[in-house]
C-alpha cells in the first residue's frame, strides 16, 4: 500500500505542470461560465430601475430581489401564464416519454435490418430541425392550428427522437431473461413494458426528462407560430409584455421575470438530479 501510494506520488511530481493545472483550469473556466452569468442575472433583479438601465455585473447599493420578484408576479400576469405552460409542459413530456420509450423498447429489442432503418429514422430528428412553416400549415389541414393539443403533438414530434436516443441504448443494457420471466408467467407485451421494463428506465427516463423540459419550457419560437396569441406561456408572456413596453427599460423587472421563469425547472432539475449522470452514461454511451 506504501509502495502505491509512493508511486503515485512520485508519478504526480514527474507530470507536467500543466497536466497538474489541468483540473483546476477547467474547474475555474466552469465556475466562470455558470457563476458570472448567474451573478448577472441576480445582481440586475436586485437592482433598481435607475441601477439597472445599464446592466452589468456591479452589486445592487440596495438588495430589493423580493420586491421585484413580487411586482413581476403581479404585473407580468405569471400565474395565468405559468398555467398555459403547465397545461402544454405536462401532458408533451409524458406523452413523449411514455411513446418514445415503447418505441424505444421495440427497436432496441428486435435486431434486423428493418428495425436498424427505423432507429436511423427515428433519431435523424435530433439532426433535422422541422420546417416551421411545414407545421403550421399541416396543423391548419388537421385544424389543431392554434389549439392546445396541436401544440403538444408538435412538441412530442420535435423531441420524440431525442428521448428513442436515450432509452433504445439503456434497453439494451437490461437483461432480456427479465421479459421472458414475466411471458413465461403470463404476462402480455403492455404488462411486460409497464410492469417490468418501464420501472427500470427511471435513469434514463430522469435525464430525458430534464433536456426536454428545459426544451419546452423555455421555448418561443414554435409557441408563437402555433398557439401565439391564444395562449399564454411564460416565454411567449414575457415576449408580450417587454414588447408592449411593460418592461421598456426595465432591466430589473425582466431578469426578475427570467428568475420566476427558471425556479420549476430547478425544481425539476433537484428531484432528477440523482439520476441524470447515470441515465447519460447508460443510455447514450451504451
């Protein structure tokens, strides 16, 4: 033990200084690019509107964080748009969770040519941004144009390859003799999938979960050529109201409002987090 740990030591003294600053450079470059940004964004929702024409990373002369936060609250009309980006979220990120996974389960589970084409198929959407102008007119032939439901089939659609990336591979990992033991007892392919395979794609499903609803939350530009002016979003309130010029110079008020905007993702993002390093590794890796 002696002996191991005296090479180890001698192998660090013999590296190159820089292979030795390696992990705190990047450490201080990572501490730079999240930390400077979210001093910003603090510092500017703290400060007053006088403080905040300029923005910059100066700290506020007088902290007024939570009377900011609670004039966006009420002025900015968030609780109405929360609920229209809770009614379109929701329902987008367990539809494209539950489908994808299935499908994800087949392709994973059937090795041939016409299943290795389908995957190439399905996950060419992560490449391949859709035509927005393709949409709306589609959505229009349907009549979902404007509606709820036609903006929850296009989210589920744009990101449905995104999710069949990340479980085919994790599938694949899971041992097969688990499936036939639950056939073997009787069970049918949608117990097998809900009782035995889904239950074990938590990892996977976590970490898909937070890339696809920091996707959708935080999205304007499809939202605002498909549900634009029928509902409101929060990013689609925020747009409304800056450009009405609620928020014309309002610096403070507006980072107040990206602050209201980014607290359920944190939420979401401290409940998964757990799980999101080794649904990465087990499902895209793999």
């Amino acid at each position: 033990m002696n002996t191991t740990a005296h090479h180890r030591r001698t192998a660090l003294s013999d590296a190159p200084i820089w292979t030795r600053l390696q992990p705190v450079v990047a450490t201080l470059l990572c501490l730079a690019v999240i930390g400077i940004p979210l001093w910003l964004v603090v510092a500017t929702a703290s400060k007053s509107q006088a403080e905040a024409l300029r923005p910059d990373l100066s700290a506020p002369q007088h902290w007024q964080l939570f009377t900011n936060l609670k004039e966006v609250w009420t002025e900015g009309d968030i609780p109405a748009a929360f609920l229209g980006s809770m009614v379109i979220v929701v329902p987008a990120v367990l539809g494209v969770l539950i489908v994808g996974s299935m499908a994800a389960w087949i392709l994973a589970r059937r090795a041939t040519r016409l299943t290795a084409a389908l995957y190439a198929l399905a996950i060419s959407g992560i490449v391949l941004p859709p035509a927005v102008v393709t949409l709306v007119l589609l959505l229009r032939q349907l009549g979902l144009s404007g509606s709820v439901i036609g903006m929850i089939g296009v989210y589920m659609g744009i990101y449905m390859s995104t999710v069949i990336f990340f479980v085919t591979g994790f599938v694949r990992t899971i041992p097969p003799s688990l499936e036939e033991a639950a056939r073997i007892d009787g069970a049918g392919p949608a117990t097998v999938f809900f009782k035995v395979v889904l239950p074990l794609l938590r990892p996977v499903l976590a970490t898909a979960t937070i890339l696809v609803c920091l996707y959708i939350w935080n999205d304007v530009f499809y939202a605002f050529f498909v549900v634009g002016g029928r509902l409101d979003t929060l990013p689609l309130n925020l747009f409304r109201v800056a450009s009405a010029g609620l928020y014309l110079n309002n610096w403070h008020l507006i980072f107040s409002y990206v602050i209201l905007m980014s607290l359920p993702l944190i939420v979401v993002f401290a409940i998964a987090q757990r799980k999101i390093i080794s649904g990465i590794t087990s499902g895209a890796v793999k």
